[in-house]
C-alpha cells in the first residue's frame, strides 16, 4: 500500500487526474476447509472485498466488471464468499496464476472454478518472453512519474519483471498484445508464450506514456474552469473525456508496468 501511495503522489504531481485513492484489500491467505467445501472456507471482509461486491453489483453478465490481478487471487475470493451472487457479473484477470502470484492456492481455485477466468504465464515469464530494453524509458517526459518509471526500468527487478501484471490490462487497450488463448483444465483460459506480442506492448506503453494529453498542469485545470461558457462546450467536454480516459489508461500501464 506504501507503495501504491507513492505512485499516485508522483501520478498527481505530473498532472494526472481523477484517480482514485487505494483500498486496502486482504493481507491472509485463505486455508482450505477440512470439508473441501468452498462455502465452508473461513475469510474475513475487507474495504477492497466490499468494493469488489458493490461495484460487481453494478455490472450485468452482458457488461461484467472486469478486474485484474497482479497478485493472489485472495481479495477477489473474500468478495465471492461474502456475496456467491456476483460471480456471473464478473471476468477476471490473473498475472502467474499457477506460479508466484497463486501462492494462496485456495482462493486461487476458488475464483478459477467460480468466474470466468483468464490467466496470463503458465509455465513462463518475462525472461522467456524476449529482453528488456530500458533505453526506450528515455523517451519520455520529463515528470516524476516517468521519472520513477526510468530509474524502476533500470533495476534487476525491472529486467526480471519486465512489463510486471500488465498482459491483460495492455490487451484491454490494444488486442495485439495478447493473440490467443488456450483452455487451462478446462475452467478457464490461459495465454501461451508465443502469443504473447512484446513489441506490441511496449508500443502501447509508450505511445500511452508520452501522449503530452494525459499531463495536464493545476495551472491548465484553472484556466479550462474559468473560460466563459460558449458554443465550444460540446467540443471542450469531449476534449475533457478524452483526456480523463488517457489518464486513467496512463495509471493502468504505469501501475502494471511492474511499479508495484
């Protein structure tokens, strides 16, 4: 969380907008029932499980709530015990599933048998996938957010985690990134290593991350709010849409990019 923190702090300060704060999400891993039964499984809510639950129940099985997991499935799992309901209203996204990141092998098979899901490495990760090119961070602006992404890029972790939980959050954007998927078990989907397009993602990153719309100054903000109403407004609200979109796109890459 200190972490997270930290990011949003240097998002802010280079003019990113409308960016929610953290919520705070599980901290245990779950324990299987001596039953064996899902239902029977002990958890405790959290202020991240909530969210998950209400904001699931805002969503349908024609427009689920998407949501990514760059780490252990236990949150997403809380959520689905506290309310078994949400679990059609939901696709989730998983990073190293069947490695690192399934750790809490409970919840992991909860929410693999319970919603629609998709993982991203089985058997591989990032240094299996090609090399890592951290020249290419030079590129961008010059903020405090990109300049944390420049000194992350440059680290033994960066060159071990190379693009971190961002897979599926880059082929939301561009389907490039990821070009097909095979079953897992027959519960879920899985992404093999040849599918995986590492030169599209980088393209989608930095293209996201050096687009000068998505920093915007306070000094900007002040003077879009003090302009006079006039016949421009439709083209200025579309303008503000777009930019709050490139924002929230920037956050998405930077915080998967392997930030965190």
């Amino acid at each position: 969380m200190k972490q997270c923190r930290t990011l949003l702090r240097q998002a802010r300060a280079s003019g990113l907008r409308n960016i929610p704060d953290p919520i705070a999400g599980a901290s245990l891993a779950l324990q299987r029932p001596v039953s064996g039964r899902i239902s029977d499984t002990k958890f405790h809510r959290t202020p991240g499980s909530d969210r998950i639950v209400a904001e699931a129940k805002k969503a349908s099985p024609a427009k689920p709530l998407l949501v990514f997991c760059g780490g252990p499935c236990t949150t997403v799992a809380c959520a689905y015990l506290t309310d078994p309901s949400i679990t059609k209203r939901m696709v989730v996204f998983q990073i190293d599933g069947g490695g690192y990141n399934g750790k809490d092998s409970w919840s992991w098979k909860i929410v693999q048998k319970q919603f629609v899901f998709a993982n991203w490495a089985r058997g591989y990760f990032w240094p299996k996938v090609g090399k890592w090119d951290p020249k290419r961070f030079d590129s961008l602006p010059r903020n405090a957010l990109c300049d944390a992404l420049r000194k992350y890029a440059q680290t033994t972790l960066a060159r071990a985690n190379q693009w971190g939980d961002g897979p599926w959050v880059m082929w939301l954007f561009d389907r490039r990134c990821l070009t097909s998927a095979k079953l897992w078990d027959k519960t879920a989907i899985t992404v093999p290593r040849e599918a995986t397009d590492l030169k599209a993602m980088a393209d989608e990153f930095f293209k996201t991350m050096a687009d000068p719309a998505v920093y915007r100054s306070v000094k900007q903000d002040k003077k879009a709010a003090a302009a006079p109403a006039r016949s421009s407004n439709d083209a200025a609200a579309t303008s503000k849409r777009r930019g709050d979109a490139l924002w929230r796109r920037s956050l998405l890459l930077a915080c998967s990019s392997g930030v965190l």
